[in-house]
C-alpha cells in the first residue's frame, strides 16, 4: 500500500476490502513548494479498529529538498490483523529546529475485512435420471440446490446416505404431484471432520411449491444426522436444447434447531 499526500492534500486516501492477515507499507512524500531548499519531516500515527496504535512513525530528510523536489518518507510493515477501518494521522513539516506544519491528513486509511472462505470443491457421488420423463419432456423445468452438512460419526456409509438422502427427496417432490427428472448428490472433497453436501434437484411443475417441500426434507434429513445450511432455485430449460442457466428465481436462507450459522453458498 502507498498512502500519497501532497501539497495541497489529497483527499480519498483509503483503501478498502483489504483481507484480514496482511502486512502495510505506508508511504509518505512531500514536496517543498518554497523558493528555497528546506528540511522535510513527517510523523505519522496509524491506529486500529479498536483505537491502539499500530505504528508510529517520524523522520526528517537528512538532505534539503530543493525547491519542487519531493522528499519519500517509508516506514516498516505493521500487521493488518483486525477487521475493520484503520485509520492514519500525519503531518509533514519543514524546519527541523523549530517544526512548521505545512500539509497534513488525518482520516482512513485501509477497510480491514474477513478474508473470503475458500471456494468448496465437490465431487458428484450420486445421479439418477428418472425415466421415462427425462428423455421425452422438452421445456421450462427448476433446479434447487441445497446445501447440508453432516458429522462423520453420523454417516453409516457413503452408499446408504446417498440413497437415503436420494429417496427422502424424490418422495417428497412426488408427493406434491411434482414430476421429478434428475437427482444429483454432490460431497465435499477432503473435508473428513464435517462432510458437507449438494443436492441438486430438478423437477419440470413450474412453478414448484419449493417453500413447502423443502422443509419437510430438512426435517427428514436432520433425523439421519444432516444440518441444513441454505438452498438456491434456478429455472432452466430441459430438452435436446441442454439446460442452460436462464435465471436466479430464489436464494432463501433458513434456520434449524441445530444453530447453524446462515452462510449462503453458490454452485
């Protein structure tokens, strides 16, 4: 990062979305707008979100600065390690034996921000077209996508979750006359400690009653050891034409029981 203040001030100096956990480099320079050569000297103070300071800092130019010359003043690396805004106080002045403040800005200097969770991998562990549907039904159909995690002592078996999980929603999606045409069932790579789960389900009733059916199988699915986190409807085409993405109808987050934190998640 490089924080520029001249003569007269610039203004707008912040950065913002800096992730949490960097180091900063401020970086100051002055110009000497006398007619004559002057000594430059800059302190600054940079503090964090919770008021404490971070770096202090002062120098003077072991050299005069010519008329017009710009005189660069840098510190060392401070960590970055606390969400939200630090701010930065400083001062340039010339005259070393008795200091004149001649430029100064005192405002924000970066926005702190927790750094994005790494994009989840997933690994396809179950797909079923459902025929006859799926082969002769050409038009609009939706995709809803939901997300469940599980802990591993509550996975009797990679075969009998996938199964299970695959007839808890097809029978509830045939249970309100919904016409089901494909089932996929994604796991989270690597992830042993808390197995994290896609759904996706696709069904050619448009509009389908999703408010309804979906928690009837959060419920279901929380009796077998899952803990939902959020889910997503898209409309699509189904047909010869492929299935393209045409639209986000619907992202709805919701609670269970369970506490567990609403985070929403994108495919």
């Amino acid at each position: 990062m490089a924080l520029e203040v001249q003569s007269p001030s610039t203004r707008a100096l912040s950065f913002s979305s800096v992730p949490i956990g960097q180091r900063a480099i401020v970086h100051i320079w002055g110009r000497n707008d006398m007619d004559n050569t002057q000594l430059l000297g800059i302190h600054w103070v940079v503090k964090d979100p919770d008021g404490l300071v971070a770096q202090d800092y002062s120098d003077w130019s072991l050299f005069g600065a010519a008329p017009g010359v710009e005189h660069h003043f840098l510190a060392g690396r401070f960590d970055l390690d606390k969400v939200g805004t630090y701010t930065i106080n400083a001062g340039l002045y010339m005259n070393p034996d008795t200091p004149e403040l001649v430029d100064s800005y005192n405002g924000d200097l970066c926005s702190v921000v927790e750094a994005p969770p790494p994009e989840v991998e997933y690994e396809l562990v179950f797909e079923k077209l459902y025929e006859p549907e799926a082969s002769r039904y050409v038009g609009k159909a939706e995709t809803c996508t939901m997300y469940f995690s599980s802990l591993p002592e509550q996975i009797p078996g990679m075969s009998t979750i996938t199964e299970t999980v695959a007839r808890v929603i097809s029978e509830q999606i045939i249970a309100r006359e919904g016409t089901i045409l494909k089932l996929e069932i994604f796991n989270a790579k690597g992830e042993w400690y808390n197995s994290r789960w896609k759904i996706e389900a696709t069904v050619h009733s448009s509009p389908f009653p999703w408010a309804i059916v979906v928690p009837l199988i959060i419920a279901l699915l929380i009796i077998i050891g899952f803990a939902y986190i959020t889910h997503e409807v898209k409309e699509i085409d189904w047909g010869k034409a492929g299935i393209p993405v045409v639209a986000i109808i619907a992202g709805i987050a919701a609670a269970t029981g369970l506490g567990i934190a609403l985070t929403r998640k994108r495919r």
